[in-house]
C-alpha cells in the first residue's frame, strides 16, 4: 500500500471517546524524522505526517453489522490501532472490528494503547471485570474465519500510570504504524529534548562556562570508554589464557576438560585483580554463570555472592553491570529453591532497568529479568502474579524480536506451564505445541537443551491429558537429548529420568519405574541437597509407585518425607502442600485412619478453595476425595453432593469420558448405591468401571475402588432380590 487512504483505524468504545480524541490528534500531528520520510518499510513508503487517521464518530447502536463504510475503512487502513479497556473488552463492535481487520489478513497489524484495566485479566480468578483486552485480540482466528483456541500476545503500549506513559505510548504505536525502530524515534525526541535544552543553557551562560563544561563533559565520556575498553581487554585476556591449553600433562586425559578449566580460572579470580574489582565482579559473574549452567550450583554460589559485594562497592559501582549480575543471582537462587532472595534480586535487578533509558539492550535484559522472576512466583505456587508478569515479559521479546524466537519460545513455555498449573490444560497445550515447533524450526536437527524442555514440558501436558503414547515418545526423546547435551550426571538429567519412570509407571512397569526413580533420587540429592522441589517431587513420585505396588503405608511415609519439605520451602499456601495432603487423605481413607484422612482432605480442599477458582480442577481432585471418604464413613447425601462438584467441574474442564470425570462418576454412583437408589446407580458405575478399565494408564487404585464400588452394588441388588422373592413365597 504505497499511498493508504488510512494509516490507521481507530476502535475504541465510546466512554474511552476523550483517548480516541487524544491519540487521533497526536497521530496526525506528529512528524516523522526527515532522514526516514520515503524510506520503504514494510508497511509502506514513510511518509511527512501521519495523516489522515480513521476514527468513527456515529455509535452504531442501530447497526445489525459494521457497515459498509466502516469496513471499507478497515481494509483502506494500514493499521488497526484499539484503545482497551474494559469498557471496551465488553464492547461488540470493537470486538467485530478486530475480527473484520484480521479477516482480512492484517492480524499483525492491530497494536494496542492500554489506557485502563489489566491485560489478560480473564486468567486471574476474581479480577476478570478488569480484563481490558476484547476477546477478538485474545486468540488467533481458526481456518472459519471465527476465534479459535490458540492464544496471542497482542503488540501493546500502555499509558497508564507508572508504565509507559502517554508519551512513550504514542512513539510506540507510531514505531508500529510506520514499521520502524522505536528507539529510533525515541532518540530523535531525545535529540530534540537536548537541542531545546542547550539553547537555554546557551542563553543562561557565558560562551566560556559553557565550553568549559562541554570539555568535562567530554573528558568524563572519555575516559569512561577507556575504562570500559580496558575492562574488555583484560577480561578477553583472561579468557584466552584460562581457554589455552599449554600443558596438557595436568589434565586428567588428554585434553583438560571444561570443569578443569572453571576450577582453574575460579582460583586464579580468588588471587589476581585485587585492584580492579570492577574487572574481577565481570569475570567472577562469567565464570559462575558457567558454572550455574553446568549444575554445579554451590561453585557457582560462591562466585556470584563474591561478585555482588564486589560490584557493590564504590570503586565498582555500575548500574547496569549490578542489574545483570543480579539478574544471573536471581536465576541460581531460583535453581536452588531459595525463593525469597531471588525474588529480592529479580525486583532490584528490575527497578534499576527501569529506571534507565529504554534503548535495546536495556529492554532485552528487562524481559530477561520479568521472565526470570515470572517463573519464579510459579514456582511458589502465585500463579495469578506469574502469568501477567511472563506476559509482561513476553510483550518486551515481541517488540524486540518479532514473533520467532527463542527468548518468545521459553517465555511461551513457562507462560504454558503457568496456565495448566492455574487450571487451563486445554488452552496448555495448543501453546506447548506452538513452542515445540518454534523450537525445532529455530534448532534443526542439532540437540538443545531449550528444545529437549519444550519436548518434555509438553510431554507433560500430553500426559495429564491421558494422550499417554505420544507422552511416552516425547519423554524418551528429551530425555536423550539431555543425555547428549548435558552427560550422565545433571540435575536436568535427573528429571528427566523422573518423566521416564513417570511413563513405566504408566505402563504399569512398576518395578522399573521405581528402580528409576530412586535413581533419580540419588542424583537429586547429590546435586542439589535434601531441601529442594524437584527432591520432594520425586518423593511425590515414588510415593505413587510404591501405592500402587500394595505398599500404602510406606508411600504414606515417603509422601510425608515430600511434605515436609515442600512445608520447610513454602509457608502458608501452596499449590503443591495441598496436593499432597490432598493424597495422603485418600490414601489415609484407603487404610481405614478416617480421622487423620478427614483432617488433610479438609485442609487440602480449604487451602485450594482459597488459591484457585471455584471451577479450577484442583477443587475436583479434592472434591472426589473427601466424596470417597463420605462413602467410606456412610455419609451419602454429602457424598453426592461432593461427587457431582467434580463432575460438574471435571466434565468442561477435561471431556465427559476423561477418567477422572469417570472416578468422580463412581463415587457419585457409590453414594447412590449407600442410598439404595441401584436404578440411578448402575449405569453410573457400568461407564465409569469401563471408561477406567479402557484407560488402564489411570492409577490403579482408582480402578479397583470403581470396581468394589460396582461390587458393593450387584450385592445391594441381589439383597433386594432375595427380600423380594422371600416375600413372595
């Protein structure tokens, strides 16, 4: 389009008219940098103003569709810019104008200015009034034409207060409508900002004050190049002479390895550079990054705290260099469960990027920082805090990098992860097959250790679902790929020796699985200590196998060894404490100590009321449990009331034929037998027996309890019989 009628199409809803007024005129008021004007970009030639601006000034209250005009509008327009708010996430014609623009092929041509509400709000339980996004923004249309199921990150700038401000907000969404550099446009207003002030220093002060402060100015630039040449120098220096191998007779092969190596350079850093920390915080940050990234996290440790009271001092003072430090710290005391620290280092490594001159690199450290401390609040369970903050993230790499990255796929991954965690398996997964594709486009046929987390995480997913073949294949893929990419001893390793046995135990190889997970186990304590997730997750595991070998008390044993330490890491409420009291609950009812089962399922199902929604699938795990509990205790009615809560949440939440709608199924029937009402029952108990019978992946405890629930059943139906024929005769 070299000559468009329209540069862009405003849709707003009429209460946000004064920001349509606002953005319209700042739009075709603003002027574009004479050295882009007429340069090709790919939304056209640059043009002198950006005029004219499309926005409609009729409401269409009497409208049955847009209307020709407005759609003739939309596909003159290059393109679509939507004011969101709530008021216009609830408005239809806002919503159908997105829809008629991305119909007509220019979905990654509608940028957005936030002006009041909270993006993505609909995922936050409680807050989704707030939700400022219309649906149409939300999701990619499907091959109809209509939205379908794949979520997007919509290209936003945010005026609101404490985030972009009206001002950078209008450079970016001009950056987007011209298809150019923000920070091109950024550093031209700065420029200007700089012209206006020096006239007025010019007519302040005298010609030789001012030349004189020009030349310290100078000075000061100078010589902060030469230090940070001089760091540069000696830091490549170093490296080069720990990398050069020049006598390989200490090596404990024939080559020195790369542990040799970062042994050797950490004791050198211990003893050299005494006098210039600034250089020795670089290196001691570097060589602990390594060491992070190889699993050797107390190395690491000592080398990254070192750095931080190093950099810390005067004589080493940075912003910029503390930020990534403190990033890089933010990332090993995540690795090493210690949440709160990390938090602390993620939100100070965050506040100091914000706090200087939005250029590139700034911007890509700051989406590493939020993606960074996303992860971690998933990690603690706050998964109404990490989806927007991964969000947040995500719209930085986007920016940045467009839409094929690797920085977007392990956003997207994590982002994935949180929503299956927050009870959203089925729009998951879409987005874990997306990563996984990126992945392997961005990797080809090489093994990575980003590609080998995509596989497994969505392997993962495929098997909460109960796709367990596809899970099984996907498992022993990453889990060879980490093999390759990392050695034998890693913590990576570790877990995906856990998935793998994970998918034995599917297969009802019991044995091995937890031959499997104990040596998995036995890494993960080596590694990484006792006090640690992914030690208590394996537990959690173990714990499983042993239950459905007939060892119930040793897996109460083991699943309690998980929970103390899940209860020493996290305090107060947490996603994974309620998991597990919500299992030793059922397995407490399954060896007949009702008290103590009544007790945890209680506290499970109460703790889970207050972290998820009332439609979140976590409540019908716990549901399901205290409804076999009722049966177990003849409490019927409760237990039919507590059965068809699961039900109800389960069937929409996974499908009517998932097998743990069919659990939840049996113990309604259960209850329904202990009430005498068999005619109701049956039919209940007949699917579900056969829908846990068919999906023989299903834990086999819960099969065996549908089919003692069937039994119970045929002997309340033969008692009647028999009363009935002895009255007969």
């Amino acid at each position: 389009m070299d000559r468009p009628k329209y540069w862009a199409f405003l849709s707003y809803s009429h209460r946000d008219q004064n920001w349509a007024a606002w953005l319209h005129r700042a739009l075709e008021s603003y002027r574009p940098p004479k050295n882009l004007v007429g340069t090709t970009t790919a939304h056209g030639a640059v043009p002198r103003r950006l005029a004219p601006v499309f926005r409609d000034r009729e409401e269409l209250a009497s409208a049955t569709d847009l209307g020709a005009i407005l759609r003739q509008a939309l596909a003159d327009s290059v393109c679509q810019i939507v004011v969101c708010s709530p008021q216009a996430a609830k408005s239809h014609w806002v919503n159908e104008e997105i829809l008629a623009f991305k119909r007509l092929g220019h979905e990654d041509r509608i940028f957005c200015l936030i002006v009041d509400g909270e993006p993505n709000a609909t995922d936050l339980p409680g807050r989704e009034h707030e939700e400022c996004f219309p649906p149409a923004l939300r999701y990619r249309l499907g091959a109809d034409g209509a939205p379908g199921t794949i979520r997007t990150e919509p290209i936003a700038a945010d005026a609101r207060a404490g985030k972009d401000g009206r001002h950078n907000a209008k450079l970016k969404l001009i950056a987007g409508v011209l298809a150019v550099n923000y920070n091109l446009l950024r550093r031209r207003e700065l420029h200007q900002r700089n012209r206006r002030l020096v006239a007025i220093t010019c007519a302040a002060m005298a010609g030789m004050v001012l030349a004189s402060g020009l030349a310290a100015y100078a000075l000061i630039e100078q010589r902060a190049a030469e230090r940070q040449a001089e760091t540069a120098r000696q830091t490549t220096n170093f490296m080069v002479d720990l990398f050069r191998i020049s006598d390989p007779s200490e090596a404990r092969g024939n080559s020195v390895t790369a542990r040799e190596m970062l042994d050797k350079g950490a004791a050198r850093i211990d003893h050299e550079l005494a006098t210039q920390p600034a250089i020795r915080a670089t290196l001691m940050d570097t060589v602990g990054s390594v060491y992070m990234g190889l699993g050797l996290y107390p190395q690491a440790r000592r080398l990254l705290d070192a750095a931080l009271t190093t950099r810390q001092s005067a004589d080493a003072a940075d912003p910029l260099a503390l930020a990534v430090l403190l990033q890089h710290r933010g990332d090993l005391l995540t690795r090493q469960a210690q949440y709160e620290p990390a938090e602390n280092a993620y939100r100070e490594a965050i506040a100091l990027r914000t706090a200087r001159p939005q250029d590139h690199e700034n911007q890509t450290e700051l989406a590493k920082s939020l993606h960074g401390l996303g992860v971690l609040l998933e990690q603690k369970g706050q998964y109404a805090d990490a989806a927007p903050t991964l969000r947040q993230a995500l719209s930085l790499q986007h920016q940045l990098y467009g839409q094929t990255n690797a920085e977007i796929a392990g956003t997207l991954k994590d982002l994935a992860r949180v929503m299956d965690k927050a009870g959203d398996l089925n729009g998951a997964i879409p987005v874990m097959r997306y990563v996984v594709a990126m992945q392997r486009q961005l990797r080809g046929a090489a093994p990575d250790p980003t590609l080998a987390e995509a596989i497994n995480d969505l392997a993962l997913l495929l098997e909460e679902r109960g796709t367990y073949d596809e899970s099984e294949k996907m498992y022993r893929e990453a889990l060879a790929m980490k093999r390759r990419v990392f050695g034998d001893n890693h913590p990576e390793v570790a877990m995906g020796l856990n998935n793998l046995a994970a998918a034995l135990q599917d297969q009802g190889d019991l044995e091995h699985a937890e031959t499997t997970y104990g040596e998995a186990l036995a890494m993960q304590r080596d590694l990484l200590g006792e006090l640690h997730p992914d030690v208590a997750l394996t537990l959690n595991n173990l714990a499983f196998v042993q239950s459905d070998r007939g060892n119930l008390r040793g897996a109460l044993t083991t699943e309690g060894k998980a929970l103390v330490v899940y209860r020493k890491l996290f305090s107060g409420d947490n996603p994974d404490v309620a998991r597990i009291l919500n299992r030793m609950g059922f397995w407490q009812t399954e060896i007949g100590d009702y008290p103590q089962a009544n007790s945890n399922l209680r506290a499970a199902l109460a703790m889970r009321r207050r972290l998820f929604g009332a439609g979140n699938p976590e409540i019908a795990s716990s549901l399901i449990h205290v409804a076999i509990l009722q049966v177990a205790l003849h409490h019927y009615d409760e237990a039919l009331l507590s059965a068809g809560g699961a039900v109800e949440i389960f069937a929409p939440a996974l499908s009517a034929t998932h097998w743990k709608t069919a659990l939840a199924e049996s113990a309604q029937a259960a209850a329904l037998t202990g009430l005498g009402r068999y005619a109701e029952a049956e039919p209940l108990l007949l699917n579900s027996v056969a829908i846990l019978t068919k999906h023989g992946f299903a834990p086999a405890q819960y099969h065996r309890l549908a089919q003692g629930y069937l039994d119970e059943l045929r002997a309340g139906q033969l008692r009647v019989a028999q009363r009935l024929q002895t009255a007969a005769h």
